[in-house]
C-alpha cells in the first residue's frame, strides 16, 4: 500500500487528512478500502449489525461523538468484522479486548479504551457522511490507514 504521506504529495488538491490523533488497536498497521459509516453514541447495535454484513474489503467509520465513557467495539465485534471480509475499523470513540484486538488480523484505529461496554438500543444511522477530525467521510471514498494517520481520497 503507499503510504498516507505519499497519497498526499501525489494528491494535495483532493486528499483530505483526519487530523484526530487516533491510536493503532488491531493487528494490521495499514490498510485502505471504500468507506462505509456509522453515526451512533454509546450504541453499538448499528456497529455490530453493519459488520456482519459482507465487507468486501470496505473500512467501517464509526462517529461515537468521541465519547470516551463505553466502548463501541471489542474482540466479538471486530472477529466479526475480520470474517465478513471488512479490511478496518475507524472509531470515533473507545474500544475494550485491546490485547485480544492486537492478535486480529484487521485495522483498527480508535480515540482508547475502556472496559465499559456501549448500550444495546439500536439508535443511529447507516450510510451518512460522517465529520470528525476536520475530516468528511462520505461512504464509497476510500480511505487510508497507516502509521502517519488517516487520509480520504473521494
């Protein structure tokens, strides 16, 4: 994969940089695919039922409203996300199983962690532009992940 920095040498005038300093949790470094999005806070039934879809390699984005107080995703939710063929997660929130999320062979990046899990009422939204970062993640962009940070090419 070529690196966000050189994405965006090669592509300034379209390249948009998630400017949220968002921490490495899953087994892979860097990885890229379409987006598809998330809009939820401390609710992740919306989180777990998109991944159980097939991924077909796309990134999932998760706006949690960068609440630190519960976690939108854990081991089950992202070995879920890993066997229905979604290459990452991006969450704009926390995250718990953080050992157990490094062995998984799928990148995810999120703000930390806590052992608090999310709530299970099923509130938000699929398929929505999402904003965080400075950044817009319009589902069907593609998004790049890799040490250097996050960049969005539309």
């Amino acid at each position: 994969m070529t690196s966000t920095s050189d994405l965006w040498d090669a592509h300034r005038d379209d390249a948009i940089v998630c400017e949220l300093q968002l921490h490495q949790f899953g087994g892979v470094a860097a990885f890229s695919g379409e987006i598809a999005t998330v809009r939820c806070l401390e609710d992740n039934i919306l989180v777990k039922q998109r991944v159980g879809e097939p991924g077909n390699g796309r990134v999932l984005v998760v706006d949690g409203g960068g609440s630190l107080r519960c976690a939108l995703v854990g081991d089950n939710v992202a070995g879920l996300a890993l066997e229905n063929g979604w290459t990452g997660l991006v969450i704009n929130g926390c995250v718990r199983d953080v050992e157990a999320l490094g062995a998984l062979a799928i990148g995810i990046k999120g703000l930390g962690s806590i052992p608090r899990p999310s709530g299970k009422d099923g509130a938000g939204e699929l398929d929505v532009p999402v904003r965080f970062g400075g950044a817009t993640f319009i589902p069907g962009a593609t998004l790049y992940s890799d040490a250097d940070g996050i960049l969005v090419l539309p």
